[in-house]
C-alpha cells in the first residue's frame, strides 16, 4: 500500500500535534480481524512516536470512523531511523514510551520497571529488580515484551537481563565491558573484515562508493549486530547468567 496515513484515514480531524507527528507516516497495511472485531493499521515512521500519541490517535480513530462498525483499533508501528541510533541511544530515546505501553498492559510489570535500576551497554540491557518474587515470577514476561519491541518496530537485537542485586553485584557493568572486548575479539580471530579493533562495524570502500552505499551498510551493520548478539547470548548462557 504505501500511502500517507492522513491519505489511508480521510476526514480524521486531531489537534496539530498529532497532525504533525503522523503527518509523515506511511501506512503499510491494513488488516481487520472479525473474529476479534479488531483493525490493525501497520505504519512505517522515520521519527519516533510515543505510545501516548500513538494511543490517542487510536483512539481518535475509533471515535471518528468506526465506531460505529464496533471495531477496535490498533497501530502496529515500524521505523526507518538514521544509523546514528544505536541500541543505548534508542532506549534513552524510546524508554518513557515502554514504559507508557508496559502500564497500558501490567501495572505490575510497569512497576517493577519503573522502580528497577538499569544499565545498557552494547546490546545488553541490565535490569536490577529489588524484589526478588517480582524477579522470579514477571523477568521472562519482561525480557520478551523489550526484545520483541527493538527486533519487531527498529529490526535492533538487544539482550535483556533481569537480575536482583545479589545477581547485580556478582555481574557488574565493568566485568559487562569486558565480555564485550571478549566477543569483538574472538570475532576479529575469525576474519570479519568489517569490524575494528573494538568490534564496531567499518565501512568497506567498495560499500561507500556504491550508488546504494546507506542501504548496503545498514543490512551489514544489522547482520554484524546479529551475529555479535547470538555470540554475547552463547556466553551469557554458558556462565549462568541469563
């Protein structure tokens, strides 16, 4: 499909801020579940749309054009971002948001969240839970709602752990960096040509004179991702750590 959301959804009448923000969203699909009695808009965004913003257009939506057909409405967003946005920078950027659609689906969830400490570094994301049931009983719920989020809207891989402090302490961020230099390492030993000495992905010459060198480089950087976050979670999982 392909077309521009306001040209998909004619006569929606928002304030201009949502105006602004969906403005320049293309939509890619629209399914209806009958079953379900449920519209799903699939929608590619090349800025970042909070979950309140997306919430109230849905909602703007089900009031002004189906309602009356007793249709729920839900926006399943995807992005085309800028290969400035690495995993720690998007989840600074993106973290309030989670946090927004965590409390829509689980308060419980949503506080542990909230009230957890965090460490992101790479791709892995660190979660220090205090309550220790909390930690035992919603950590996997929680690792599959943020991984399913960077690899499902941003196609980013990134680990989650949920660790209580005992766990915190025993794995600090430091002894986190140096499992990182270990990974960039033994994958340079292996002759990937397009990382450095720290295991960050390199432009090849023969990429940055291609006519399409920004789409070669990102699919690279994206596989690089992968495979280095596959060989972090190898690690993790053989020292017992997630």
């Amino acid at each position: 499909m392909d077309k521009g959301f306001f040209e998909v959804f004619e006569g929606m009448k928002v304030d201009q801020d949502l105006t602004n923000l969906f403005g320049q969203v293309v939509v890619s699909n629209v399914v209806v579940n009958k079953h379900d009695m449920r519209l799903s808009a699939h929608i590619i965004s090349k800025r970042i749309l909070h979950y309140k913003d997306i919430n109230l257009m849905e909602k703007a939506m089900e009031e002004q054009l189906f309602g009356k057909l007793g249709l729920t409405v839900r926006i399943c967003e995807r992005y085309e971002l800028s290969q400035q946005y690495s995993a720690e920078k998007l989840f600074e950027i993106y973290y309030d948001s989670i946090l927004a659609e965590l409390e829509a689906i689980s308060a419980v969830e949503y506080t542990m969240l909230k009230n957890a400490k965090y460490e992101i570094t790479g791709e892995i994301l660190t979660f220090t839970i205090g309550n220790s049931f909390l930690h035992d009983t919603k950590s996997d719920s929680v690792n599959r709602f943020i991984t399913t989020i960077f690899r499902e809207r941003f196609d980013i891989p990134i680990i989650v752990r949920c660790v209580n402090t005992e766990e915190a302490n025993k794995y600090s961020a430091k002894n986190m960096k140096k499992l990182e230099q270990e990974v960039a390492k033994v994958m340079a030993e292996l002759g990937d040509k397009n990382m450095d000495e720290n295991g960050e992905f390199i432009e090849s010459s023969k990429d940055a004179n291609s006519k399409d060198s920004n789409k070669i480089n990102m699919r690279k950087k994206l596989q690089f991702q992968r495979i280095r976050t596959l060989y972090m979670v190898r690690i993790l999982k053989e020292r017992q750590l997630i």
